[in-house]
C-alpha cells in the first residue's frame, strides 16, 4: 500500500502538491459544485472562509445527514426544486473506524453512510446532472472520495449478506469495505453513464487523510495529512476531460485493487444498493 509518494508523476503534479498547484490557471466560474461535508457547522466554516477569500462567490449551506436515506431524499428534493444547474457533484463526506452501530435506516453505520447514502444521492441528482451537461455544454463530473484501505477489506470484498453481522465485525475491514464499495461505484457508475452517451464521469480517489475530524477513531491514520488536492485535480483539470472509471492517488492515474477492478462485483453491488435504497 502506497500513502504518500515524494516524485512527480505523469499528471505533473505528486503528493506534495497543494490544490493551489492543480487548479492553477483554471477557471472554474460559472460552475456549481456540491460537496458534502460532515455537517452544517462544518459547511458554515468552510462557506464564511470561502466567502473571505471570493466575497463575489455564490455559496449556499443546506443540511444533509448522509447516513440517512430521507435525510438524502429530503437535500436532493430541495436542491432541485431550486432549479440549480449541477456541474460537479463531489461526495466527500464519511466516517471512519466508529464502534459498531447502525443507522437510522438499520444499515451498518460506515457502509451507511460512506457508500450507500452517496449512492442514493448520485442517483437522485443524476437528472439535474445531466440536463446541465446537455444544456451547457460543459463536461460534467462526479468525484467519489475512496480511500488507498479500499484495498484492506473482508476476504469477500463486499459481504453482502454480512454487512450487518456485528459479531464478526471490524471497524477497519468495514471502512475498507465501505471504500471498496464507493471505487466498485465509481466504475459501474462511469459504465453506464458512458453507455447511455451522456457527457458526465465518474471516478473515484484517495484524497490524502484530510486534516479534519474524520480520523477521530483512525489511530496512526491521522498523522497522514494532506488536502484536497487530487479532489480538486480530478473535479477540474483539463488533463481528466472524458476520462472516467479510474481511481487517482497524489493527483495521479493509480491502479485500483482486483476487488474494485471486477467488472461483475461492480454490478452486484449497483443492485445490492439499489434494493437498499429502493431506487433504480
């Protein structure tokens, strides 16, 4: 397992590079973008930063507890009844490592929310997505934030009929598992969206241990802090137009494990999730 790597690769850029350095030269005005992020207070701090640094910068703040499928269904109703174009959907909230629970809706609370509430989220604002890109022009792009433990996981990979099996549970097999899961539907996501020729990608990614409170239960994990620099590279860089179902590392093309590479795997998972959420 790679965690930090010190050259530069073919993108330009490396591990030490900073968003600063990915975006620079690229103008994204015109844009909207959802990020998702822990929660509301979270959202205001990065909205009042923002806002200091881009006083001109259109930026909104709205709940959503991604653990929680009306949660999600309630954000994604309201964001279209607005009437907001969408460009660039980046799902980046989650939990790492938390004792066993379950969620609102009794699902394994990492798998909850760190795959299946983001899986229902893309699928409910797909529409909106799509109808920009048609009507814009302009690329769109969905940013799955994964993680380099997708690769340390259950022997199944993804146990289907034990995600809720707290005897056997393990809460670093079951982020592993919950990152697996979020590479598995960036792949089978990009797989139909390019099947059905519309003009948006998906990929996924390992952003670097963000320097927030995600890593609370993660031990020697929190020491790994970067930033959103691979985010930021593979929602906007123009190297990345058209490119899709990949999974990038330190702002690079990386190769993802053989679990999140099976092609079968991939579809099992859209329809176990899909059943979950009950949406098509």
């Amino acid at each position: 397992m790679t965690w930090i790597s010190i050259f530069t690769g073919k993108s330009g850029f490396a591990a030490s590079s900073t968003a600063e350095d990915v975006t620079k030269g690229i103008d994204g005005t015109g844009l909207t973008a959802i990020v998702t992020v822990r929660n509301v207070e979270a959202g205001q701090k990065v909205k009042e930063s923002i806002s200091q640094k881009i006083p001109n910068a259109k930026l909104e703040v709205m709940e959503l507890d991604i653990s929680s499928l009306e949660s999600v269904r309630t954000f994604a109703s309201q964001y279209c009844s607005k009437g907001h174009p969408l460009n660039l959907l980046i799902l980046n909230a989650g939990i790492m490592t938390p004792p066993f629970s379950l969620s609102k809706d009794n699902i394994e609370l990492q798998f909850a929310t760190n795959h299946v509430g983001n899986f229902l989220l893309t699928n409910l604002l797909l529409d909106t997505m799509k109808k920009t890109a048609r009507e814009s022009g302009i690329e769109g792009r969905i940013v799955i934030l994964s993680s380099e433990v997708h690769r340390v996981t259950y022997k199944e990979g993804i146990r289907f009929d034990k995600i809720n099996d707290e005897k056997s549970y393990s809460p670093f097999y079951a982020y592993g598992q919950s990152k697996l899961a979020n590479a598995l539907h960036a792949n089978e996501l990009s797989r139909r969206l390019q099947a059905e020729g519309a003009n948006i990608t998906a990929n996924s990614l390992h952003p670097g241990v963000i320097n927030t409170n995600l890593a609370r239960n993660g031990g020697f994990f929190s020491v790994f802090l970067n930033g959103a620099a691979t985010t930021c590279y593979v929602a906007l860089h123009p190297q990345l137009k058209g490119v899709s179902g990949q999974y990038f590392a330190d702002s690079n093309l990386n190769k993802a494990s053989k679990y999140a590479l099976d092609a079968d795997l991939a579809k099992k998972l859209w329809d176990f999730s899909s059943k979950l959420t009950k949406s098509n």
